[in-house]
C-alpha cells in the first residue's frame, strides 16, 4: 500500500487586522430591501474595479443580492 506524503505549500502570511472603528461598515437601514439586515459581503475584482456583493433581507424575510454604495473613504 503506498502511502501520501503531505505537502506543505507556502501560506502567506497577514498582519494581524485591527477595527478601525466601533461602527459596522454595513448595517440594516431604511425600509427597503436592507431593511432587516445585511449579510455575507465578498469582494471581486470586475472590469479592473473591486465591487463588494452583500445579501440583503427585508422586513418582509425576502432576501436579495446587492452592490452597496459606500462613500469613498
């Protein structure tokens, strides 16, 4: 029986994260379809821009995919 010999790949290594501010950068708001929460954001790059997707939930439980606006900072 042959036997697998693991490998360890190079990992990169980050620094550790640190809050910048005590405010989420996201949160519920409004009445419409982020009005109850908003969850799971993942960034991709798209046509050389960075564009940040998020779920959205309205008061109602009905649920969407969005691109927030957020203010340059």
């Amino acid at each position: 029986m042959k036997y697998l010999i693991p490998v360890l790949l190079a990992i990169p290594t980050f620094a550790p994260l640190q809050r910048t501010s005590r405010e989420p950068i996201l949160k519920p708001q409004g009445d419409g379809f982020e009005s109850a929460g908003v969850f799971n954001p993942a960034v991709i790059m798209y046509n050389g821009k960075f564009v940040m997707l998020c779920s959205g939930q309205t008061a109602y439980h009905f649920a969407f995919l969005f691109s927030p606006r957020l203010p340059p900072t």
